[in-house]
C-alpha cells in the first residue's frame, strides 16, 4: 500500500511544504483544516484537486484540535499510515496574551492526537512539531541533552507535547517522534514573524505604500533556516526504523539586527532610517539566543541544510517585492535555483495593504 499522510496545520507554513513534498513523492495526503469565515487555504490553492476526480490524492477535512472527537473519528476513519502533527497557536508573543487556549491547541490538542491514535489501534507513524523554544535560556548551542527551560505559556506548552509524544512511545510502544525545529522561515511565512514582518515591510517601503517598520528586541539571536528543508527531515524521521527525538538547524544564528543588515543591505538601503522600536513588541520574558547542534540528525538521518539566514533573507525579500510587481535583485531566486529547489512552487502570493502588527 502507497503512504497514506494525515498532517494538522496543513494550511500553516510547514504544513503546505510537507504536503506539496508528499505528494510529489506519490504519497495520499489528508489535511484538518478549520472552518474560517474567509478561505484560509491560500498557501495550498495551488494543490488543490477536485475530490470527484479519479486519482486525486489530496483530501482536506474539518475539524480542530479543540474537538478532539473530530480528530479521533477522522484517524479511525482514515486509516493513515502517518500522522503529522503540525497544528498550533504558533506566536510566542500571542501566547502571553492568551495562554490558556495556547495550552489547550498547543499542548492537549497533541495529546489528543496521540490517545486517539492509541484508542483507534491505527498503526500510524506519529511525528511531533517541537521547537527550540523549550531550550529558552539554557545556554547555545542547544541539543538533545541539553536542559528544557522554557520562557513562555508556548514554549511551557511546548515541553507538554514533547513528553507526551515520549510518553506514548514508551508506554503504549507507538513509533512516535519528536523533531525540536529551530526557526525556520520562507516565502510563506506567518506576517507577524519577524523575518516575514520585516521582509513584506521592506518590499512595502519600496512601493512607497508604508514608510515605517515598529518593532521589538532587535538583540535577541535565532537560527533561521529555509523551510522547505525542514520538511524534508520530518519525512525522514518518519522513516527512521526507531522513532527518535532529534534538534534541527543549520548550526548559525544572528541578530534580528543582523537580519535587518541582511535584508535592507540587500537593497543598498541602511534600516536605521526606517525601524522604530515599539514596546508592545518586547516580550514579558525573551529567549535570547538559540543555536542548534544538530551533529545527531545529520548522522542519524543525513540532513543537512544548505540555506542560511543571509540567503533565506534574500530569497524572502526577492519574493516579497515579486509579489508587490517589483522587480527584485534575483540573487535569492538564483540561490534557490542553484541548490535544486525545484520541487516546490510559491503559490501567486498577494500582499495585502494592512501592515503586519506581531
Ligand atoms: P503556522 O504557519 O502558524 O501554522 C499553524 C497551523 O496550525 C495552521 O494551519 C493553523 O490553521 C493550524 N491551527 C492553529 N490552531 C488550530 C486549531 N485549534 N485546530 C486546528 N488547526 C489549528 O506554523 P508553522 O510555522 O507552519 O509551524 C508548524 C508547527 O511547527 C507548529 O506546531 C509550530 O508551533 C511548530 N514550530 C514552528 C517553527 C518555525 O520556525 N516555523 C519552529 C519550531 C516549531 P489556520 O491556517 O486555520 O490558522
Ligand atoms: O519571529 P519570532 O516571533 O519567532 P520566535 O519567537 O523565535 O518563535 C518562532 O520560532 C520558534 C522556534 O524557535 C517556534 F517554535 C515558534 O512557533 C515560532 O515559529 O521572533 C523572533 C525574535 C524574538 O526574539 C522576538 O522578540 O524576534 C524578536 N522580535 C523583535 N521584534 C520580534 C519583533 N518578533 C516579532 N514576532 N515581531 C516583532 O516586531
């Protein structure tokens, strides 16, 4: 039998990558997806099929993490091979405005998942998205040993999910994975991300339609890598003969500052002429520094991402002003084309007129 995918979140930024990967390599893919009162489809339109059509083999249902019942009956129903588990209130900041329901999506709603797994008896693959969040501020660079301190109602509920996907495996002997993502951004990436806020308010300042870009800690470090190589490693934990806990990144990280030089350097442009500091931006407790050791997923899945922060800043700014009708530089296009990303396709992105507040 060919893989058969169930993915939550799979209207999120990883979420469309890993569908449009699985499909291109012959998989059925299945995806939850919320009912909103406008399309929040954009990111998959582009691979759409019409469910009456023979040989579709890509199916979304509704439901949401908050139901568990919804999720259950579609596990039992689906009879997937492997789940992915991608779904999130995903803003560290927003989760300091609502931490409660942050817990409930972030942290029960994979519990959720993993006891329907269980109760359904479906031998599915289970993959958890963790993050480097649960580090907070133990000291880079971060592994698989080094301690979980979280900083935020994210991050806290983050550690949940960790330990229950640990826990199904050792009690219940489900092939259950975490993968402790460090940041990873693209083309598709949420609006009120920092990367993305920056790279859309760029493009916006050079159309002339904003003048101004508000926000916070310009000090705190990350480890940014390119999206679509993070995906490529959750397929591949899922294929690991033994479920494994395993931290990805590229191993560098910079200064939101440094992500600021990259990208309005890129245009000949100096930032400080442009970002104002905005208060509500700063967080009630920051994670200052992350940087992975991913030595253990290189050897134990030979993943090895190509894309940095100055070349992901250039490719999210190339798209960025492309889909403004600028004409960008290219030199994140080429960076692409020259490392084989040809497996993907960036749905006709829109900008909309309304500045990112995150
Ligand atoms: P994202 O773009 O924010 O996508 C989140 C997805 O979760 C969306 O599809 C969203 O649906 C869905 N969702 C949110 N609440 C839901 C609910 N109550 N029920 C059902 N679906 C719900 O996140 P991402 O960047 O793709 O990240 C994917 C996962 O990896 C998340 O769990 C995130 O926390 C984690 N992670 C991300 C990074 C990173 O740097 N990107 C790093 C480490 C870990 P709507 O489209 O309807 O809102
Ligand atoms: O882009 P960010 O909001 O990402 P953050 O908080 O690192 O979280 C992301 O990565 C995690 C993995 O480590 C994921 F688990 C999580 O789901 C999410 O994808 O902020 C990055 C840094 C922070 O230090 C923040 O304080 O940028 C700083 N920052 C400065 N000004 C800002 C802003 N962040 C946002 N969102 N907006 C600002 O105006």
């Amino acid at each position: 039998m060919s893989e058969r995918a169930f993915i939550t979140g799979i209207t999120g930024q990883d979420g469309s990558y890993l569908a449009e990967y699985l499909l291109s390599h012959g998989y059925e893919v299945h995806g939850l997806i919320r009912k909103a009162s406008t399309f929040n489809t954009a990111r998959i339109d582009h691979l759409y099929q019409d469910p009456h059509e023979s040989g579709a083999r890509l199916f979304l249902h509704y439901g949401d993490l908050t139901d568990s019942t919804s999720v259950a009956s579609l596990l039992r129903q689906l009879e997937p091979t492997q789940v992915y588990s991608l779904a999130s209130q995903s803003h560290v900041r927003v989760s300091f405005e609502m931490p409660v329901y942050t817990g409930i999506v972030t942290g029960i709603g994979t519990a959720a998942i993993l006891e329907a797994l269980r109760r359904s008896e479906v031998d599915a693959r289970f993959y958890n998205a963790s993050s480097s969040e649960i580090f907070g501020q133990s000291k880079p660079p971060q592994n698989e040993e080094t301690p979980f301190r979280p900083r935020s109602p994210y991050a806290a509920a983050k550690v949940y999910s960790y330990w229950m996907t640990v826990n199904y495996r050792e009690a219940y002997g489900l092939h259950a994975s975490n993968g402790v993502l460090f940041n990873h951004e693209s083309p598709r990436r949420g609006e009120t991300f920092v990367t993305r806020k920056i790279t859309r308010a760029l493009a916006k300042i050079r159309l002339g339609t904003q003048t101004k870009v508000f926000l916070g800690n310009l000090k705190a470090k990350r480890d940014w890598g390119y999206a679509p190589e993070y995906v490529t490693a959750m397929v591949k934990i899922q294929e690991h003969p033994e479920p494994v806990d395993l931290v990805l990144g590229t191993g560098t990280s910079y200064s939101v500052e440094e992500f600021l030089d990259f990208t309005f350097g890129y245009l000949g442009m100096e930032w400080r002429e442009y970002v104002e500091i905005d208060a509500r931006y700063m967080r009630p407790a920051e994670v200052d520094h992350l940087t992975a050791d991913a030595r253990r997923a290189r050897e134990a899945i030979g993943w090895d991402p190509k894309i940095r922060a100055p070349e992901l800043a250039k490719v999210m700014v190339d798209n960025d002003m492309a889909a403004l009708g600028l004409e960008p530089p290219g030199e994140g296009f080429s960076v692409l084309q020259s490392n084989g990303f040809d497996w993907f396709k960036e749905p006709s992105l829109k900008l909309s007129g309304r500045e990112a507040k995150g």
